[in-house]
C-alpha cells in the first residue's frame, strides 16, 4: 500500500471519526491518558491502538494503527490493521487488504501476521486455498515460537503429507505449543509420552501434561488424567479425583468419559452408587456409539422402575442426539 493510499485512508477514517465523536470519546479519553502516562513512565509506551481494539473502539484502533504505521512503519500496527479488515471491524470487511497488510507485517518478522497469512491461504482468502503457502507461514511464525502456528505445524509432521512423517520434529513443536499453555498441545504430547511416539516413553510426564490440559476443560486429556489416577499409573490412585474429572468430561459430551462416569455409579467405586445415574450416562454413551456388554448387563438387571427413571433423566441429552448436528 503507497504512502498516498494510507493517507487517504486514514483521512477519511478521521471523517468517520468526526460523525461517530460520541462513541468513541472514551477511548480518546483513556488514549490520551495512556499517551500521557508514556510520556511521564520509564517503562515501555503503552499500545494505544491495540488497547482501542481491545475495548471495541475499532475506529479509534484504526485511526491510531495507521498513524504508528505512517510515523514509524510498526509491523504490529500492521497487523492490527490486517485484523480489523479480516474481520470487518470499523472497516468493511477486505480480504485482499487485510492480506496486504499482514503480508507487508510479515516481512518486516511480525510472527502473528506470518500465522494469519497461513490462515488464509488454508481458507482461501484473498486467493486460491494453497495448503503449500499455508506452511510455509506456518513454519516461519512457528521459528519465532508462536504457539498456534507450531501446533498446527506438529499436526502436519504427523500427517506426513506436506512434510515427511517426522514425529520426533511433531513433539519438538508439540512442546513449544505445550509450555504456552496450548491445551491441545498438552494433551497431544501426553500422548506421544504415553506411547514413546517421536520421544521416549514417560507415563508420569503423559500424566503431568494431561493434568495442565484438564485445567482448560480438554475433554480429551480429563479422560486420560482420570484413567491414570482411578488406575493409580503415572500418579497416585485417587478414584473420587477421577470420577470428578470422568463427570466432568461426561458433562462436555465426551462418549468414553460417559461410559466411565456410567461405570463408576454403577459400582460405587470413587462416589456414591447410583443406578438411576449410572443407567442414563450409559444410554447417553451407547447413543454415542460406545459398547458396554457390563453395562447393558447391569441396566437390565435393574427392577422397571429404577431403569425408567434412568430413561426419563436421559432423554432430553437422547434427543438432543438426535437432532442434526446433535
């Protein structure tokens, strides 16, 4: 973009600016205080445009993002602007200039704009989808440790479709994801210490980064932290922690959590016995195609009443189910 269309663009934002005062009068308030505050603080200057975009006064970021760019060529501001045409945010929405802008971030080593190009040559946007393209910014961002980008580029090494089949390479990238506090990291690592799988197998380690991961409610990693601690493997044995995290998980969909939950109530085995309970999450789970014959066994063994009861508390989950998409 030219220095002459930046210009123009900014200016009639200020228009825009001028007509819509009111709404945004407080973010020009808290702008100025912060610019004073920068002004007066040894530490570093606040991102003014990034805080407008934070706090919805998407016009405001605008106007602020493309000064930063006009006075001091900011890649961050950049990708702000990028962002704000992506989504449509106080601009009407442009692919091609959002790509513009982070394209010309990207250059200038901006690792969130090199994510969102990956983006949009997956989604094909502002161009022909180019899955190619799309890792290559994948890996450029993920060199300077943006966590979404190496997880998502871990993905690929396990493909092994654009790349080479590379595990060992998967985990290294899997862990940079990991120690940002990417859940879905957490709990693909897990499995690769679990299964010895491009790292050497450590039960405990498998155990310690599917725990992080429960703590963002990954159902995935609640039902391998839950089965280590009923079974006591890699961490101590703790059966009511377990069905905690096993109802938990059950309560988010998950068809195994819900089979285990059903278990657990069925037997008494890390909380109360309850066969009403333990009836409905197994018909919730069946429904969700997981196979019980223990199960089955023991519903049917249960007088008509307590198994109606079970049925009826199942129900609206059964039909929720069964609706497209359920």
């Amino acid at each position: 973009m030219t220095t002459a269309a930046a210009q123009l663009a900014f200016a009639t934002v200020l228009t825009a600016l001028a007509a819509l005062a009111p709404h945004v009068a407080a973010a020009q308030t808290a702008a100025s205080a912060a610019e004073n505050h920068a002004a007066t603080s040894t530490g570093p200057a606040p991102d003014i445009a990034y805080g407008a975009y934070q706090r919805g006064y998407f016009l405001t970021a605008f106007g602020y993002a493309t000064k930063r760019v006009e006075d001091k060529g900011d890649p961050k501001a950049m990708t702000l602007l990028g962002e704000l045409y992506a989504q449509g945010l106080g601009v009407p929405r442009d692919d091609a200039k959002a790509a513009e802008w982070y394209a010309l971030a990207a250059a200038r080593g901006d690792r969130n704009a090199m994510f969102a190009l990956a983006m949009f040559r997956l989604e094909a946007r502002a161009g022909a989808r180019d899955r190619q393209a799309s890792a290559k910014w994948l890996a450029a961002a993920a060199k300077l440790g943006h966590p979404l980008a190496a997880y998502d580029l871990a993905l690929l090494y396990v493909e092994g479709q654009l790349f080479p089949q590379d595990f060992a390479r998967a985990a290294e990238l899997l862990r940079v994801a990991a120690q940002a506090g990417n859940a879905e990291a957490q709990y693909a690592l897990g499995t690769f210490y679990k299964e010895g799988r491009g790292v050497s197998r450590d039960l405990v380690e498998a155990v310690r980064l599917w725990a992080l991961a429960s703590l963002a409610d990954n159902a995935e990693a609640q039902v391998e932290y839950a089965l280590a601690l009923f079974n006591g493997e890699g961490v101590a044995k703790n059966e009511a922690a377990a069905a905690g995290l096993f109802r938990k998980a059950a309560l988010h969909g998950n068809p195994v959590a819900q089979d285990r939950y059903a278990r657990i109530l069925s037997a008494g085995r890390g909380a109360p016995a309850d066969p009403v309970e333990a009836t409905k999450w197994h018909l919730i789970s069946k429904a969700r195609g997981e196979t019980d014959l223990m199960l089955d066994d023991f519903v049917a063994g249960l007088d008509p009443a307590t198994r109606a009861a079970g049925e009826k508390a199942a129900k609206p989950w059964l039909d929720a189910i069964k609706k497209p998409g359920g």
